[in-house]
C-alpha cells in the first residue's frame, strides 16, 4: 500500500498536470485581480453570451487568489452549469467541463478536501478519455480556447500568445465563430498594446470575422475605429452603428466604448458626449456606462485644453469621475489620476496635488505604485514645471522591476534627456539606465 505521504504526493502530481487557472503561470498583484474582477462584471450575464462559462471560471479563479473561497466555488459551480447550458448538447458532459474540472479539483485540494479532488481529478481523465483531442501532440482544441481567452483577459503582454492558442483550436475545430472573432480581437490587442498600426492583413481579417459574426457589435466598433484612424470617412456608419449598440443590452461588450473612440476620431467630441448622455440616461445605473461618459468629458477638456470650456461641462467631467472612482473602490488607481489631470488642466492645481500627495502615501503594490510615478512624473513636468522631480520619479517607475507600458515610457524619457544632453543630471541618468541593463 502506499503511505499518506506517497498518496499526496501522488495527487499534487497530478494536480500540476491539468490544464486549468491554477496551472496557467498566472501570479497577478492583488491591485490587478481587483481589476480583473471589475472588469469581468462589467461584461454582464446576458442570457445566451458566448464566453458566459469562461467568465466564470476566471471569475473563479480571481475570487481565490483574493481569498474568497466561497465565491470562488460558487463561480466556478456556475461556470459548470452555464457551460451546460451553452453547449445545448445531449450529454450534460463534454470537453469544454475540462478546465472546471480541474479548477475544482485544485480549489478542493487548496480547502484539505482532497477526496472531493480526487473526485474531480477522476472526471477529468474521464473526459479525457471520451473526449481526446484530434491532435495527438496538441491539447484539444476546447482547452486552448480557454486558455486563450483567459490570457487575453489577463495580460496585455500575452495577447499574440492568446492568438496563437486560438489559431491551434481553430484548426483543430472550425466551425466557432467566437474562436474566430476573439482571434482577431487578440491582434488588435497585441497591436494596440504596441501603439503600432494596424498591418494590412489584420484589417483584413477583422473584416472577414466581422462579416462571419454579423452581431457582435464589439468588433464592428473595432474595426470602424480601426478604418477611422486610417483616415477613411465612416461617419455614416459610425451613426449607423450607433443606433445598433442602443437597441442591445448594455455591458462592456456592447462596443459602446470603442463607437465612442469612433465618435470623437470622425464625427466630433461633443457628438461623442451627446451619444454618452443617451446610452446613460436609458440606463443610468450602469457603472460602465457612467466610466464611458466620464472618458468622453475628460477627452474633450484635454483636447481644447488652450480653449476656454464652459463650466457646466468641467462640472460634468469632476462629478461622473467622483461617482466612477466611488462605483470602483478596488480598482480606481487610473481614475483617480485621470481626474487629478482633469483638475490640473482646468486650473485646480490645488485638488490636483492633494490627490498625488494622497496616492503617493497610500500602500500599493509593485504595479500600481510604477503607473503612479510615471504619471506623477508627467505631471509634475507638464503642470509644476519642476524638471528635477519628474526625473526622479521617472526612475523611480523605471526601478521596479515590471516590464509595462509604464515602465517602457519612463525608460524612453529617460533616454531622451540623456540624449539632449542639456540637463545637469544626464550622467546621473546615464549611470541609472546603465545599471538597469545590469
């Protein structure tokens, strides 16, 4: 027989051989599983959603890692049942249950339940067994959908990652419109996150996904923006469009957001907070909502900053972004920021430095305390005017060993007044960035 010590062993084993959440080398702050967890409610529940299944499951998983177990297995029982729901298959069981399975039995071994997880370790292999994948050396193509969706959740840094799973489990099973569609979505993540433009061939494939998914309105938004910065006039459209995304169920998957980024590249600013102001009083509880319009204020305001603007509008801005940051207490570091910017652009220097010096001596965490000094640094540059002190934070963002846009664009500063050499500090910033290659 084998011992207690031999049998755990055996079970943590295979444990680390699943493919699910807690496998995935996915070892976020706690700032961004707050953030994560915001953004997945503000996807909604609509009955019929495609990825309801998958939301749950990460849901799932974040609410472990923030050490709620007892709503991490009510999403994950959740996920089970939506799953089951979705397929609309005659069996209750199938490939697409191998990741909650798996999340389970983990979730179970993490509570000292490990009959339960051997429980669920046994429903794994049986679906495994009845379900192989139709590539021998590949996962099945569930699996990487899956995975490929959660990762293009999780990190902006993954996105091509992400694409690439799709592509393998598209191969393998053609005929899913989602997988096609998040396919493309995750290259225009990867672009995005780049601040490249769009190739060619990409546009292309947006056209083709849009074409295949005639009503995801996420992507039609998406691939409107995307011809709208390469100067196409799709005005008509845009308002076209518009009159679509009201008529659905709101959530951040309605492709409000990125109509209204259309709106203010090819129609006008104020048209854009007209459209804001419309969606919001149909449903003026919706917090999403509600950080959409505060956007289009704070856009308007940063791109007439050398014009006088009404009061009312300043108001509007100042109040939908006290009410966002309120809606979104674990996740309101950015807003925060951006209304402390909005501030500063309006000639409250005042408001705005009391929100700096309050975040500044808040506790967070690595990530959070990086997009902080880098945004302090531009603003002590652009508004306070104190060249030294922004350096200073620059290299305070640069030091913390994340590699984020934030991280990225205070190094590229950091370069560029090493370059001009006009600053008294340039050999200091020299020796800085020579250390940080070190």
């Amino acid at each position: 027989m084998m011992s207690a010590a031999q049998n755990q062993s055996t079970l943590e084993a295979k444990l680390e051989a699943l493919q699910c959440h807690f496998t995935w080398d996915m070892d976020p702050s706690r700032s961004k599983l707050f953030r994560l967890r915001d953004n997945l409610e503000d996807i909604g529940t609509e009955e019929g959603y495609s990825w309801l299944g998958h939301i749950y499951n990460l849901q799932g998983f974040i609410h472990y890692q923030l050490g709620f177990t007892d709503d991490a297995l009510r999403f994950f029982s959740r996920a089970a049942e939506a799953f089951r729901q979705m397929r609309n298959t005659v069996s209750d069981e199938g490939p697409w249950l191998v990741v909650n399975y798996g999340n389970l039995a983990w979730l179970h071994h993490h509570l000292g339940e490990q009959a339960e997880s051997q429980a669920y370790l046994s429903k794994v292999d049986a679906l495994m067994n009845e379900y192989p994948s139709p590539s021998q050396d590949e996962l099945h193509p569930e699996i990487y959908a899956e995975k490929a969706w959660t990762l293009m959740k999780f990190s902006v840094e993954k996105q091509l990652l992400a694409a690439d799973y799709f592509q393998r489990a598209i191969r393998m099973q053609p005929d899913m419109v989602e997988w096609h569609t998040s396919h493309v979505l995750a290259l225009v993540n990867a672009f995005n996150h780049s601040n490249k433009e769009l190739e060619a061939d990409v546009l292309e494939k947006m056209k083709i996904a849009k074409e295949h998914d005639p009503d995801n309105l996420y992507l039609a938004a998406l691939y409107l923006e995307a011809r709208a910065k390469k100067g196409k006039n799709i005005e008509d459209e845009a308002r076209e469009l518009a009159r679509r995304v009201l008529r659905k169920p709101i959530s951040s998957y309605s492709g409000i957001n990125p109509l209204l980024k259309v709106y203010r590249i090819c129609v006008s600013a104020d048209e854009a907070i007209d459209l804001a102001e419309e969606v919001l009083e149909r449903h003026p509880d919706e917090r999403y909502l509600k950080w959409c319009a505060a956007v289009c204020y704070k856009m308007k305001i940063f791109l007439h900053r050398d014009s006088p603007l009404e009061r009312s509008l300043v108001d509007r801005a100042i109040s939908l972004y006290r009410e966002v940051i309120s809606l979104y207490p674990h996740s309101s570091l950015k807003k925060k920021i951006e209304l402390a910017n909005i501030y500063a652009e309006t000639n409250c220097q005042v408001r705005a430095d009391q929100i700096f010096k309050e975040l500044l001596e808040s506790d967070l965490d690595p990530e959070g305390a990086q997009i902080l000094y880098n945004c302090y640094a531009k603003y002590v540059h652009f508004i306070r005017k104190e060249s030294y002190k922004s350096i200073e934070y620059h290299m305070r963002a640069a030091e913390i060993p994340l590699k984020t846009p934030y991280s990225r664009n205070s190094i590229r500063t950091l370069e560029r007044i090493k370059e001009r050499n006009r600053n008294r500090m340039c050999r200091e910033i020299e020796q800085f960035l020579a250390n940080l290659q070190n």
